[in-house]
C-alpha cells in the first residue's frame, strides 16, 4: 500500500557561521597568497620631542625582489612558513608583551576569578541585597545595574553573566519584572562597563601592551564615559522596567517568562545564607582592585605585576574559604575552580596565540624591516589620509565593530587588530590611546546583538529569550549607544587624547 505524500515543507538547515579557528585558517590561507602578491616594505622611523618614536608615512619604500612569498615549511629562523606560523605566534614577544605575556595573564587572571566565583560570594551577596528591597524591587535594579558594569570595567566580566541570568531570571520574574529585565541589569551592564572600561584586564590592558601605550594610562576619559554610558544603560532599564512592572502581560517575552513563574526551585535557592565570610572575600576584592589601581597609577605595574596582584587576590579568598565554617570550599574544589576559570579563558588563549601567527605571516610588524605588514598599511593609510583624522578615528571604530561579528573575543580581537591598527593610526595622525579607544567601543558594544557571541547567545538560552526577539527590543538602545561611542572618540580626537 503507498503511503500518501507528505505535503509538509522542510525547513532549510540553519546557517552556522564558523567558528573563529576556521575564520582564522582561511585568513592565514589568504595571507599566504597575499605574500606571492604584495611586495615587502619599510619605513623610516623618527624620534619625536618627548622621546617617543613616530613612524614617517612618507618615508615608505618597497624592498627590491618582488613579492617574497612564503613557503609552506621553512628550516630557516628568519623566515615564516605557513606550518610554522602558529608556533611562532604562541611564542612571540616576552615577560613584558607579546603572545607569551598575555596567554600567561590570561591564565592566571582566569584561574584567580575562578576560585572568587567559584566561592559563591558574589551570588549570595546578590541575593542578599534583592532580599532587602522586596516592598520595592525597583530600586535594586539601579544597583544591580552599577555592579554588574563596575564588574565589566574593572576584571571584564563576561562569560559569568550566564550563571547569574540563571539565578536572577526567575527571581526578578517573580518581583513583577521580565527575563529581559534581569539580561538588561546584568549582561547588558557589564557590555557597558567592558566597553568603557578604563582598567579591563582582557580589553583595555592588552590592546594597550600591545599598542604599546602604558598600561592603564588615560583612565580619566574613560572614567567619565563610564559614567556616561552606565547612567544612560540604567535610566533605560529604570524606564524599561517600570513600563513591565505595570503590565507584566505586555511583555514581548511574557508567554516564554512562564517556565520562571512557575520555578519551584526559586525561593530554595534564595535560602543560602550570606555570611560574615561572604563579605570579608567581597572586601578583599574591592581591596585587590584598589591594590591594582594603586601599582598601576604609582608605581607603573605592567602586565607581570597585575597578573601577580590578580593572583594574590584569588590565592587570599581560596586561604579565607579553607577555614572551617559556613560555606567551607575544600582545597581540591578551589584546585578544581581554578582549573575552571582557566579553561574558561582557553578560547581566547588560542585565539591571542593564533592571531599573532597571522601577523607573522606578513612579515612582523617592525615598521623599519621589509614586510608584507608595511605596504598594507602604508596602502590603508593612503586611503585614510585623504579623510579627516576625526573620520578616521570613527572608521576605525566601524571597522572594529565588524571584525567583532567575526571574532568575538576581545582579547582575540585586540590581538588581530591592534597590531595592524596602532601603526596605521601613526600613519594616519590618530593617536594610539585614541585607537585603543576605537577598539574597546567597536570590540564590545556589538557584542549586544552579533549572534556570534557565544556569551551573548548563552545569556539568552538561560533566560528563554529568541535571539530575534532580542535584536529588536536591543537595537534602540545600541544605536543610542553607538552615537554616545562616536562622541567620545570625537572628543578624545580634539583634545590630544594621549
């Protein structure tokens, strides 16, 4: 007997975008061939007043021989293959910068976080200050809001957002608001304290060690946009709400806000009781932070020191959680934490080490070696130069937003792009602290909406929100966003920002 034909439609696969390793190989794959088309160059260096170094567009020459061409494997130290590339981007640089100073700071900052976050004082400490505000939930919103982008500027708080919109969802449903309420004072908070940040060690930190601007310098523009951009992110959840708050049924994501309503596990969880441990390891945090804005502001620290001060913050909350008591974490759970919180980092530990075998493919970014690196950014900033240094600057940040839908990572971002940016920004007349704050903008606000992040899209698996759905209620707020970021590198552009 034949079966009757179905008359149901497919539906068509979902596209995947790649991942960034196979985003990455195909950029190497087309560097090489661009080695066999773009011929090596170099340019004159000047020292300037101040005793900096200046590279001198119109000092640029091109190397005799043609198109050097890189081989597949090379025996030879001088010279780059295509098989030897990612070996030499793991080791490049030293203890003070390159790959090897930021895949070591990345290890040990994400290990030292993982035994805080691990130790459940910043949770509790959470639930705690919601407890206090039940008769009126509103005005913890702006304080929830304040630390979650005060965690994003100061130890750029990411990935963890996933755990805590899992803790926070079901009870800011419960509190009148909505799961988007709950992204919107942690995910999107900490977005804006990552992106204005002026002491982040995975963003700001390194884009500046390898611009080579000092560490943390600048930090009082930044500060201000912190502030800025924190009190526009809070007034909107504030307004935001407040509108819900009134008619929880009018929210777009009521019908999925269901499964929190009806969390049985809800008031269990909140039964977890904040001890006087729980604030003596939040007090050394905060102290650890001053510590690390102390060695930098007074004494320069660089990334040695503040991967050490990170550490010494981590190992003294593990210390205070081995005594006996409440909330007790044994000694092979802060070994099994540490291990966690430094697998967390693992993705953009390849990817730093990976991007920087990019950079030797085209030669190194020594301005005065014959390199493939020189003739393209003597090519981008030809084009460039014909535009106002302002313009520039705003490409820049443009440019960086869109690299981001491809390689989300900051620290992966900073290290593919700052090494192309910082001298092209020489070239151009913006100054490298001006292009450092074109990569934060561009690097993290997109990260609000790309569905590439893999932060962004797990935020929103736990608080049961389509990414669609997402992308319309969060389009206003970054266009909002955006106009402020191209402000401030106006701003930073006439003034000298230095």
């Amino acid at each position: 007997m034949n079966k009757p034909m179905s008359t149901e439609v497919a539906s068509p696969a979902p596209i995947k975008t790649p991942d960034t390793l196979v985003i990455l190989f195909w950029v190497a794959i087309a560097l090489t061939v661009l080695s066999f088309v773009v011929p090596m160059g170099s340019f004159s260096v000047e020292e300037t007043a101040d005793g900096s170094r200046q590279v001198a567009l119109d000092s640029f020459e091109l190397a005799p021989g043609g198109p050097p061409g890189t081989p597949i494997f090379s025996a030879d130290a001088e010279t780059t293959g295509f098989l030897n590339a990612p070996f030499e981007g793991y080791t490049s640089g030293g203890r003070t910068g390159g790959a090897v100073a930021i895949i070591a700071f990345l290890i040990v900052i994400g290990g030292a976080f993982g035994i805080i976050m691990q130790s459940g004082c910043v949770d509790r400490g959470i639930r705690a200050l919601i407890g206090r505000t039940e008769k009126d939930p509103t005005v913890i919103l702006p304080v929830l809001f304040f630390m979650f982008s005060l965690g994003g500027a100061v130890f750029g708080m990411s990935e963890e957002n996933i755990a805590f919109v899992l803790l926070l969802a079901p009870i800011v449903v419960r509190l009148g608001f909505d799961s988007i309420t709950a992204v919107l004072i942690t995910f999107v908070a900490s977005r804006i304290g990552f992106a204005t940040s002026w002491m982040n060690p995975f963003n700001v930190a390194i884009a500046q060690g390898i611009a080579e601007v000092p560490m943390l310098s600048g930090a009082p523009l930044r500060m201000t946009m912190w502030v800025v951009f924190t009190a526009v992110g809070m007034a909107f959840t504030i307004w935001y709400a407040r509108r819900v708050r009134a008619r929880p049924e009018h929210s777009i994501v009521y019908a999925s806000d269901a499964v929190f309503r009806d969390d049985s596990g809800v008031r269990e969880r909140e039964q977890a009781r904040f001890s006087g441990r729980d604030i003596t390891a939040l007090l050394i945090v905060l102290a650890g932070i001053g510590w690390v804005i102390w060695g930098v502001t007074v004494h320069q620290f660089y990334i040695a020191e503040i991967a050490s001060q990170f550490f010494a913050m981590g190992l003294a909350v593990a210390l205070l959680y081995l005594l006996p008591g409440e909330n007790r974490m044994a000694a092979n759970d802060q070994a099994a934490a540490f291990r966690k919180g430094v697998v967390t980092l693992m993705p953009a530990v390849i990817v730093v080490g990976l991007a920087n075998a990019l950079i030797a493919l085209l030669g190194g970014t020594d301005p005065e070696q014959p390199a493939v690196m020189n003739t393209i950014l003597f090519a981008m900033a030809s084009v460039l130069g014909h535009v106002p240094e302002m313009v520039s600057a705003w490409l820049m940040f443009l440019v960086q937003g869109i690299i981001n839908f491809f390689v989300p990572s900051g620290s992966g971002q900073a290290a593919l792009t700052m090494p192309l940016m910082a001298p092209l920004g020489d070239l151009v007349g913006v100054s490298r602290q001006v292009t450092v704050l074109a990569f934060q903008l561009g690097d993290s606000l997109t990260n609000l909406i790309i569905p590439t992040s893999a932060t962004l899209m797990g935020v929103l698996g736990a608080a049961r929100i389509d990414w669609a759905v997402w992308a319309r209620f969060i389009l206003p707020l970054l266009g909002v966003l955006v106009v402020l970021a191209l402000g401030f590198i106006g701003i930073a552009v006439a003034i000298g920002y230095q």
